[in-house]
C-alpha cells in the first residue's frame, strides 16, 4: 500500500513539473526565468511588471491551458482503457480500438459540417453531438459482441475495429460534402487528434467530466475486481451486471464525447498505460485506476510536448505520435496473447 500511494504521489509531482517545463518548451524561444516572471505577474506575487505582453500570451493563453488539458485528456483516456478492460475482459479493449473514438468522431465531423444549415446541430453544439456519436458506436459494438460470447475474445476487437471503419469512412464522405476548405481543415484535425486549439474555457468541462467519471470508477472498482474474475462468479456474488454496464457505459460515452469534441481523436492511450501500469501494481482496481489515470496524464503531456518540438516550427499532431507508439505496442499483445502468455 505504501509502495501504491508513494507512486502516485511521485507521478503527481512529475505531472505538476511537467505543466510548468511545458510552458516554456517549443519553438519560441522562451527561458525559464521569462515564465517564472509571468507566473509572478498573473499571481500577483511581489507586484512584478511584465513588459511583453506577447509572451505573456504564449505562455499563459497558449501553453499552459494546453499542458493542462493535455493533463485531462490523457487521464480521461488511460480511465475509460481501464473501464472497457474491465467489462470486457479483453486487455486490447479501449475507446480507440472499439471505435467509439470514430463513432463520436463522425458525429462531431457532422456538427462541423453542416452546423450553419441545419439548426438543430448548432443548438445541440458539437460536444452534445460527440458524446452521442460515442454512445451509439459504444451501443453497437456492445450488442454485436454479446452475440455467442463473443465480447471474452478477439472478435470484440474485430467487430470495434469494422465500427471504426465505417465511422470514418463516413468521415470521408462529409469532408467530400463540406460546404468550404475551413470546414474540411477543422474536420481533418478531429481524425488526426491535437491539442492546437485547447482554450481555458475547455478546462472547466473536461475536470468535471473527468472527476464526476473518477469518483464513479473508483467507487465501483471492487465490483469491477469480481467481473475479472469471471461473468459466472460476478453473478454469484450479487454483482449486478446489467446496471453496473450500463453505469460504466455511459459514464465512457460522456468522458469519450468530451474528450473527443475537443481534442479530436487520440488512440491507444488507454491501451498503453493501463497494461503498463497493471504489470506494475496489478490488477486492483483500487490501485490500477488511479496510476493509470495519473500515468496516462504524464504521457498525453509529454507527447504534445514532443509532437510541438519534433518538427518545429511545424506541429506534429498528436495522435500521429500516439499511434505510431500504440501500433507496435498493440502487435504486442496480439503476439503475445497468439502465444497464450498474459
């Protein structure tokens, strides 16, 4: 217990150190005395004068809500990988490779689109369209694979995987009809995924969501540690699985919604860190959920981090790196899974 606690607390260090060095690492050239100074500034600490205001807006309108964001998406995705592992068994089970990701993707790309013609999407806003494109790609991949119990194997993959096709298949086809270039560009960024256009007034809905859809996971984590023992011993030991899904089920379409409406599409960060961190302090729950969380944080911060310089001036988007990482990783599991090693 000493040895959990102590590891989140260290991650919760390195994220709060990482939000700071992510505010002065990218293309401008900016010290760190510089952001120490503006920290200062907008503090009010020891009535320090800023001169450059054009600095001051890189680093605390730009970067710093962005670092903070980036802090929010990653824990929402490493969540809801811990979440779709749990409740299908399938430890390659996540939003991305489910395709609930393209599923609130397509309905976002739709809002986009076609917002200005028709009234109803603008009133309903894309983030309201996003978690409900999540929800009905969540309900059809959901339904399929409770088919011949096929959701305990690969087929639950295979079936997430055709949903994602399809999704952005139809994406295409929306860009092909998007009324202007502007509205093509915007709906380009949801299916690459970045952190470009992350705003303050972004931060408020993703901790809400966030939290609201920690404190639910964390509350029903040893309901979720019975389930991995088995669907048979779940139900012998008054776990209620048809209500507990159907909570974990909306409570992964609301965060995926959120996340996606805005920072677009970003894979296999709740297939990578939940695996990593279960083979670091096992497969409790009570254990699993909040280092996965926070280890998901650190490494969406860190990623946009690297996405921002590695081609600088130019950027990167971030969910090209994440699947250039996830990919690898995913034949992984697949390779070692083939050779029936967990």
């Amino acid at each position: 217990m000493k040895k959990y606690k102590l590891i989140c607390i260290i991650i919760f260090l390195l994220i709060l150190l990482s939000i700071v060095l992510a505010t002065f690492i990218g293309s401008a050239d900016i010290k760190f005395a510089q952001v120490i100074d503006i920290y200062k500034f907008k503090l009010h600490f020891l009535n320090t004068d800023l001169d450059d205001m054009g600095l001051y807006s890189i680093i605390w309108n730009i970067r710093l809500p962005r670092a903070i964001v980036a802090v929010l998406v990653g824990g929402g995705l490493a969540l809801t990988g811990c979440i779709m592992q749990a409740l299908t068994g399938n430890v390659m089970a996540e939003p991305y490779t489910l395709g609930i990701q393209s599923g609130a993707g397509m309905f976002a790309a739709f809002s986009i689109a076609f917002f200005s013609q028709i009234p109803i999407l603008g009133i309903l806003g894309t983030n309201i369209l996003a978690f409900i494109g999540a929800m009905v790609s969540m309900i059809f991949v959901y339904i399929i694979s409770s088919r011949d119990r096929a959701k305990s194997n690969s087929n639950l993959i295979l079936i997430g995987i055709s949903i994602s096709m399809l999704c952005n298949a139809i994406i295409q086809l929306i860009i092909a009809f998007a009324p202007d270039n502007a509205k093509i560009r915007s709906i380009v960024f949801w299916t690459m995924g970045g952190l470009g256009g992350a705003h303050w007034e972004d931060i408020s809905l993703l901790f809400i969501v966030s939290i609201i859809g920690f404190i639910i996971t964390y509350a029903l984590a040893e309901e979720l540690n019975i389930i991995s023992m088995g669907e048979e011993t779940a139900i012998i030991l008054g776990v209620q699985l048809h209500k507990l899904n159907k909570i974990l089920l909306v409570c992964v379409s609301v965060m995926v919604g959120a996340i996606v409406s805005i920072s677009g599409s970003i894979g296999f960060v709740g297939l990578i860190t939940p695996h990593i961190v279960r083979k670091i302090v096992g497969s409790d729950h009570k254990k699993l959920i909040p280092v996965a969380t926070l280890t998901g944080a650190l490494f969406l911060v860190w990623t946009d981090i690297v996405s921002r310089v590695i081609v600088a001036p130019k950027e990167l988007p971030i969910g090209v790196i994440t699947s250039l990482i996830g990919v690898p990783f995913f034949l992984f599991i697949i390779k070692k899974r083939s050779r029936g090693v967990k």
